[in-house]
C-alpha cells in the first residue's frame, strides 16, 4: 500500500483581482520595461535540476505521525466542524474528506522539510493552509424582482401599508434580495421536483399536450414542503411572493427553466400569469 499523496483537491483559493492604483501602476511600468528594455529575468537562486534532484529526494521521505500530532490533528478537526455547525461563513460542509487533506498536508510539509515526522507545527501550518483556502469563499445575496401588482397584492392580503408603500407607483417592479445559500435551496427543490414529475410523465406515457408543471402548481408543492416553517398567513402570503419572484429569475435571468405555454411553445420569459415550466435540457443539477 502506498503512501498517501497531496490531491490537488485538498486546497482551495479563490483569487479576487481587486483594483489597486499603486500596485497597477507598478504592474503596468513593469511589463512596459519588459518590452522597451529587455529586462533580463530575475536569476534563480537555484537551478532546475537542483530543485528536481531535491524533489526526487523528497519523495523518498516518509514520515510517521507522531502521537502528539495526532492528537492535534483531532482537536483541529473537531474545531473546524465546529466553526462549520454554527455557520461562519463556509462555502461547504466540513466532512471527513477535510481530516483526511490535513494528513496529507501535514505530511507533504514534512517532506518538504526532509523529516522522517509529521510534527505538531507541520499539522498548525496544514490547519492554517485549509482554513484560509475554505473558509473565505462567500457569495453576495440575489437580487430577485418582480411584478409591481403581485408586490402590491401580497402586501394588501398582509396589511403591511409600509412594505406596499416602498414600490412606486410609476416603477413596473420591485426588488428583494435572498441569500445565495437559501436560492441555490430553492432552485435545487425546484428542478429536482420537475425532473422527477418529467421523468413520472415519461414512465406512463403523458398525453399532457403542453407539458411541464403550471407556476402555481409548483409554488403549491414547495410551500407545501416547507409548511413547518411557516407560522402566519402574512409569512404564507410573502413566501408566494418570494417563491414567484424566483421562480421568474430562474426563466428570465437564470435559464435553469423554461416558460412553455399551452401547445408546447416555448416563451421568451413568463408571457402568462401560470405557464408550463420545464428544466433547461443544458442545466445539470
């Protein structure tokens, strides 16, 4: 059995290119410099066969965890589904395959200091390599929109006469935003029940000549699904309003699925109040 290797998969980084004045400019002189005067490139300190010839020694190392390191590994890992339990900012789930990249890293960073062990500071540095590749990677929330008269409708059956007045009389829309997390949810929930309603269809011959699921139809069942966390009529109402507006981006903006009124015309966007809905053929769940 051989030794384990560093997947590629264990580290994460998101590179954000931020403008900068001072550093663009630096940048820009550089590469101008480059091109007008032949800059010679920075010499290495060593040269290409060095670096392969320490790289092949590297590989030969194979390092044992000591019990101590060990043992901080555990803690390292308890801490990390810990931070993950009470939501601070992951973009996914701490699972074991997570303990299983800690090993690995620890492991090469004691190769890479030619030790026969893994020691606690190589498992600090490996924690601090997987914390910062993962745990900074947020998304902004998502702008859902829509119609001024359902903005205002769901507002009337709520009696909230300050929401309703937040929509100006001459706009044809409103605005709301959802979190990134809660809309990736609800698309999830969506497809996989038209997917599985398309495929049921398919099964026993349909002879539904549109195809698809009315709007309404699927804003019934996911409310349905999510009954429990609905406690009043006025969040009922407001969830009917957010579901559609989601619903209208996944169309409209998204393309995760496709309008199709009766006949089985395909639209350019919600063009009736309930149309069919389908899954884009070219979207993968």
């Amino acid at each position: 059995m051989t030794a384990p290797i560093m997947s590629r998969f264990d580290l994460f980084f998101i590179l954000v290119d931020e403008p900068n004045e001072q550093n663009d400019y630096n940048i820009a002189r550089h590469l101008l410099n480059v091109h007008r005067y032949r800059d010679s490139p920075v010499e290495a300190e060593f040269t290409s066969e060095q670096i392969q010839r320490y790289i092949r020694f590297a590989r030969t190392v194979k390092p044992k965890l000591t019990p101590e390191a060990g043992e901080l590994l555990v803690q390292k890992y308890k801490l990390l589904r810990a931070g993950d339990a009470t939501g601070q900012g992951t973009s996914y789930r701490i699972t074991v395959r997570q303990l299983e990249s800690l090993i690995r890293l620890s492991e090469a960073l004691a190769r890479l200091h030619l030790d026969g062990e893994i020691k606690e500071a190589y498992v600090e540095e490996a924690c601090r390599l997987l914390k910062s590749s993962i745990l900074r990677v947020e998304q902004d929330n998502v702008d859902v929109t829509m119609s001024a008269s359902a903005f205002d409708a769901a507002a009337e059956k709520v009696a909230r006469a300050a929401v309703s007045d937040s929509v100006n009389g001459s706009e044809s829309s409103a605005r709301f935003q959802l979190k990134y997390e809660e809309y990736v949810r609800i698309t999830n929930m969506l497809v996989y029940h038209l997917k599985r309603t398309e495929a049921a269809d398919s099964s026993e011959d349909s002879d539904m000549s549109s195809g698809g699921t009315r709007k309404s139809e699927l804003i019934d069942w996911f409310l349905e699904q999510i009954e429990d966390e609905i406690a009043t009529e006025a969040d009922l109402e407001i969830r009917r309003l957010q579901l559609g507006g989601v619903i209208d981006r996944l169309v409209e903006k998204d393309h995760v699925l496709l309008a199709i009124k009766a006949g089985g015309m395909q639209t350019d966007g919600i063009a009736s109040e309930d149309p069919y809905l389908v899954v884009h053929p070219n979207y993968v769940l």
